[in-house]
C-alpha cells in the first residue's frame, strides 16, 4: 500500500508532539510511505513568509499515485497541511486523519477549517465522546479510535525503579506542592515536569528518554482532564496520552481516572489506578503514597502492560484504520 504522509516535524518542537511522530514512524514501517514536509499554516505565518519574501509554497508528493494521503494532527487547525500537497486528489485515493486533540471546544476551529475538511473523506478522533458532533458539523465519517504507544520506548519489564514518583505533563498544584513536602521530608525522588510547553531537541531521544523515566517510576500521578484544565471540565471522558504510558510502563497510577466503561476497557485490571482526591489533604496524599509505594501486584501491572503493548500501539492502530478505511 502506497501511503502519503504530510508533516511539519521540522517545524514543530513541543515536546508532547513526540507521539506524532511516533505514529508517523509507526506507518512508514508498516507500509510503503513517503514522508512529505509541509509548512504548518497559520495566518500569521503566511503573513509573516510574505513581509520577509518568504511565502508559504506548496511541496510536490515523490509519487503521482497514492492509496492514502494520512495526516496525522496534533490540533484541528493542523488540517490546513493538506493545502500544501499539490494536486492532493488527484494523487492520492483517499485522504485520512487522525487527530489527537479532538476537543467538543475545537468546533469552532472545525468551521474555520471547512474548505480543506472538504478534502478530508476520513476522520479518525482519539476521544469517543465528540465522535457525533465533529461528524455533524463536518459531514463525513468520524471514527472513534483511542490513544496508543511506541513499543520502543515503553515496557513493563524493568526491576529497578530509582524514580520514587513521577508526574509529567499537567499536574495540581495543591496537590504538587503536598508530595513535594512529603519527598522533601522522606528523601524521596520526585522526578516532575518543570517547564511549560517545553521543546525537544531531538524527538526520538526525546521519547526514548520519557519512556526510560516512565520504566524506571514506581508511582506515576496522573489526572483527568477535568481537573488538569478549567476549559476541558466538560471532556472528563477523555483519554490521554499518559494513561497509556503509565500502564504500558507497569507503573503505579495515583491520580483520579476518566470514570467511564471505556477507560476500564482500555486498561482491564482493577488496581491500576489509586483513587485520590484532588482536593485531598496532606495526611491522605500521604497515605496514598504509601499505599502505592507498597504496592506488590508486580504480575498484574505487568499483564496490564503487556496487553496494552499488544492492543494499543500505533502499527495495530494503522492496521485499524487500514480496516475501517478499505485500502
């Protein structure tokens, strides 16, 4: 299968961008790909390419023939990557995304974007719950497909675990500033993100780099996004990124997880995830750490970490969508 992929990895460097690339890397693996760079179009940009006698242009695809065209966006406004193939219908079959950021609060952003969703005859969202209305307001099929893993760089096999616990991404402050006291206290190693939006050097050994600290956490602290973002209180369903890490890692969860059927589909094992209240207090903060720390079902949370490295990584998220999609 002759596949086109469309990417802006040379401009973008957010450091949570890494599993785009990832499944990117995933499908040049699995098929016969051509990766295709691409400006990531924003009105400024264009403007600013104009005064500095540097317009946005257009690249020209290796191939004139191409089963798929496969876009793989971090946010809705990335579909305006596809005004940058020429010729995009005639040369590809059919044109497909996946999108990581399917927000109910992107909408907007979706009727900005009508004209190249147009071009699009196939989208696949990584939050089930936004699945009818993103296909009602851009009138073609929306699927459902979850979040996913790079086998290279999670693993639950690693016996030494130095990172007492670890919190990456989004976190709560209160609840931050409580396990730091507590590891201030205990001499315990609390590994935390520290920067904002931070950028990667190098993507791969940027994901290798979080998939060794992820091996090597005993206690990971993970969120939903209702509790993590004001604007997504709504969205409390969703899925992300580092539930998937966290199980594929073998590590202990503390935090507060999606309560829905499909989080407990995701990841079938009961004790995954220690139940704590954001606005615990530091007594119960502590008394979850313990209980975490002194956790001994090693065999469980390596199961759990087997099977999502066998059901959720991005080649058998490809072989999905290669199913749904008829190529």
């Amino acid at each position: 299968m002759r596949v086109l992929i469309p990417t802006s990895r040379h401009i973008y460097r957010l450091v949570s961008y890494g599993a785009v690339v990832d499944f990117e890397d995933a499908v040049a693996a699995a098929s016969d790909v051509d990766i295709v760079p691409v400006p990531m179009y924003s009105r400024r940009g264009q403007l600013d390419g104009l005064l500095h006698g540097r317009p946005l242009t257009a690249s020209t695809a290796p191939r004139s023939d191409y089963d798929v065209c496969f876009l793989v966006a971090m946010a809705p406004y990335w579909v305006s990557s596809l005004r940058y193939i020429r010729n995009l219908r005639r040369i590809a079959r059919k044109v497909v995304v996946y999108l990581f950021d399917s927000w109910m609060a992107d909408l907007g952003a979706l009727r900005a974007q009508r004209r190249v969703w147009a071009e699009v005859d196939e989208l696949f969202v990584s939050f089930p719950h936004v699945v009818s209305a993103y296909s009602e307001h851009l009138g073609r099929p929306v699927h459902y497909l979850p979040q996913a893993i790079d086998g290279r760089w999670f693993h639950p096999y690693r016996r030494e675990r130095p990172v007492d616990v670890l919190s990456v991404g989004r976190r709560l402050p209160s609840v931050h500033e409580r396990i730091l006291e507590i590891a201030r206290r205990r001499d315990l190693f609390y590994y935390y993100q520290m920067y904002h939006r931070p950028l990667a050097i190098d993507f791969r050994e940027s994901r290798e780099l979080l998939g060794r600290i992820c091996q090597s956490a005993q206690v990971h602290i993970n969120w939903s996004v209702q509790h993590t973002s004001a604007d997504r209180a709504d969205e409390g369903e969703a899925v992300t990124a580092r539930w998937f890490e966290s199980a594929a890692s073998g590590g202990v969860v503390v935090g507060s997880a999606p309560p829905t059927a499909e989080f407990r589909r995701l990841f079938p094992f009961d004790g995954f995830v220690h139940d704590l209240s954001p606005t615990a207090a530091a007594p119960i903060v502590e008394d979850a750490l313990n209980t975490a720390l002194g956790d001994r079902r090693h065999d469980d949370r390596r199961a759990l970490g087997e099977h999502v490295r066998a059901a959720h990584t991005w080649d058998v998220r490809w072989r999905e969508i290669v199913e749904v999609v008829g190529v």
